[in-house]
C-alpha cells in the first residue's frame, strides 16, 4: 500500500532518503490532492497577474530572438516554417501542445504515489517549487512568444492557423472564448518543458523496461522541439525551463527540511484544535497511542528494560508462564500425571533447562 511505504519517505532529492531527525510523513490522497490543486491554482491565478506591459515583454521578446540569432541557436525559424507547411506535423503538435502537460504530469504523479510512493514527496516537492520559481520568471520577465511578434519576424501561430481542427481559438492553446482568461506573454520560462523534464526523469529513475526508458527521452525532446515549431517559445525559453527545474532540485533538500520543522512544530497544536481528533486518531497518531495508552504495562517494561507480564481481565501470568497461574495447576497435578511426562510449569530435567527457559521467554 502505498501509505505504508510512504511512511519511509525521506526528505532527501529524490532518492527518498530520510534526512537525519526529521520523521517520514505519512501521506493519504486527501491531503495530497488539495495540496496539489492549491499549488496549481496559485500558479494560475499567479499567472494572470504577472501580465505586466505588453511592450516590455515584446521587448524581452526581440531581446531573447537577437541573443540566439548571434549565437546562431535561432531554431524557431526552420521549425514553425516545417509545422506551417505540413499539417500533418503542426496539428498533432497544436495537440501535443494544448493537452499532454494537463495529463501527463498529473498521471506520472499519481503513478509515484500508488507504486513509487517512497520517492513521491520528494518528487511532488521538485516539482512544486519548480512551478513556483516558474511563476518568479513570469513576474519579472514578461515575455512576448514568437507567435505573437510582428510578421515581419517570420513566425506563424499555428494555434491560430490550425484552430479549427482543436479546441483552442485564435488567441491560445485555451479553449475557445477563454484566450483573455490566459497570460500570453508568460513565455519565459517554458514550464512545458520543465514538466516534461520531470516526468521523463520520474520515468527514467523509476520506470522498468525499454518503453519507459525510451518514453523518458522523447517526452522532453519531442515537447522542446513542438514548443517551438508551435512559435510558443523560444530556444532560450526551453533552456530556462531546464535551469528552473535544476534550481528546483537543489532546493527540494532545504524545502523538505523547513516542513518537517514546520509539522513538528505546529502539527500537535492542529491536531489538539481538531474535534475528536484524540478519540479516534489516525496514521502515526493511531501507532503511537497503541504503544503506550493501548498497553501501559508493555510501555513502562520498555522504559525500564525488563521483561513485562501479560495483564488481561486481572489475571496475570509470570515469566514462563503461557496461561495465568500455569505453574501452579502444574503442581496441583502433577501427582496425576502419567510416569515419564512432565507437568506443564514443572521445571525441566537439568539436560534441557536451558531450552526449556528459552524458550519459555520467548514464547511470552
């Protein structure tokens, strides 16, 4: 189950190595659903904030095309003029476009969670902080997309030429009559192909087989290369992407850390404020009021280091003893036992004494 091996995640990259002192959390579905969403929703919402003027991010925009075009890394260019004359490379890539990174991303994060779900916190964390240095980028960097610049740049939107095959408009890869619910100059960084990075690095470490190895290569190529035969971003917007989800991953360690401090601080105090929370409890809760409230006899012999007895109804068993007063019904009949067979608490025959107190100390 995938709760019960959460419960090893660590806090660690990646890997799900837990860091020293910080306990595993115990992750459930209810949690981690609205946790995601609040995080996507603040990314949206985020997004259409950062709008910013639209003649700074053309600026930003033409800024980006002179940088690759002296470092002749200007591959927009032959890319949209491909997908423009072949409808059958630009449709699928408007499709690839406007749909894989709202089904993809999300189906690699619930296969972590069901069958990877050491590794899934670690995993969630790159990719939430990731998204959110993204949303940094878009407020301080508002850049206009190739598709968008003057035509005298050479570039087609070919969301906008192909439109009538898909559910987007002219305006975006949204739906149609919801363009102007989107920030269209949120060009730089590109989150499409920092998610597809995520996931094709989700599917490299933990997927089995050739299909998935292979899978975890062309995701991030192909979704590079539609990106900008698509005129939705630029060579430079794609390798910001990559910076942005590295940055990420070297801030999952110190994120992880600072929650854990946070949970253990503030958890108890959440917990004691929830109604009925202390009657039922549950996950680590639960374990540990069974190992001390459940049993106060097992809990003060673990304290003390000595070996306890087995307290049920008021009757109480000693150390040897599998039933209450074993050893004394084995005296009482022992004179009716039959010759060669020892009474049950009788002491053993000095040959096997010490199995016989072995394994008496073991059995309780």
């Amino acid at each position: 189950m995938p709760q019960t091996e959460a419960q090893g995640a660590g806090n660690g990259g990646i890997s799900g190595h837990r860091a020293r002192g910080v306990p595993g959390p115990r992750l459930r579905w209810w949690t981690e659903l609205p946790l995601i969403l609040l995080v996507y929703g603040a990314y949206s919402a985020g997004r259409l904030l950062a709008r910013g003027d639209v003649t700074t991010a053309v600026d930003h925009g033409l800024s980006i095309l002179r940088v690759e075009k002296t470092l002749n890394l200007n591959l927009e260019h032959p890319l949209n003029r491909l997908f423009t004359a072949h409808a059958s490379l630009g449709v699928p890539a408007d499709f690839w476009y406007a749909s894989l990174h709202y089904l993809v991303t999300p189906l690699i994060l619930i296969w972590m969670f069901r069958s990877r779900a050491a590794h899934y916190a670690a995993a969630r964390t790159w990719l939430m902080v990731s998204t959110l240095i993204g949303l940094i980028g878009f407020s301080l960097m508002p850049t206009c997309p190739p598709r968008l610049l003057a035509s005298g740049h050479g570039f087609v939107d070919t969301m906008a030429q192909y439109s009538d095959w898909g559910w987007w408009g002219g305006q975006a890869s949204a739906p149609r009559g919801m363009g102007s619910m989107t920030n269209q100059y949120a060009a730089m960084p590109s989150l499409h192909v920092g998610w597809s990075l995520w996931c094709g690095v989700m599917l490299w470490r933990y997927g089995r087989g050739p299909v998935a190895k292979t899978a975890a290569v062309a995701y991030p190529l192909l979704t590079t290369i539609v990106v900008m035969g698509t005129a939705n971003h630029y060579f430079l917007d794609a390798v910001a992407g990559v910076a942005v989800m590295l940055v990420g991953l070297l801030l999952v360690k110190p994120v992880r850390r600072l929650a854990g401090r946070v949970t253990a601080r503030f958890g108890p105090v959440v917990a004691a404020a929830l109604p009925g929370r202390s009657g039922s409890g549950s996950g680590g809760d639960a374990a540990s009021a069974e190992g001390t409230d459940a049993h106060p006899a097992r809990a003060m012999n673990a304290t003390s280091g000595t070996h306890a007895s087995v307290v049920s109804g008021g009757c109480q068993t000693s150390t040897g003893e599998r039933i209450p007063h074993q050893r004394k019904l084995g005296a009482e009949s022992g004179s009716r036992a039959p010759s060669g067979v020892r009474p049950a608490g009788r002491p053993a025959d000095s040959g096997d004494g010490a199995a016989a107190t072995a394994g008496g100390a073991a059995r309780t």
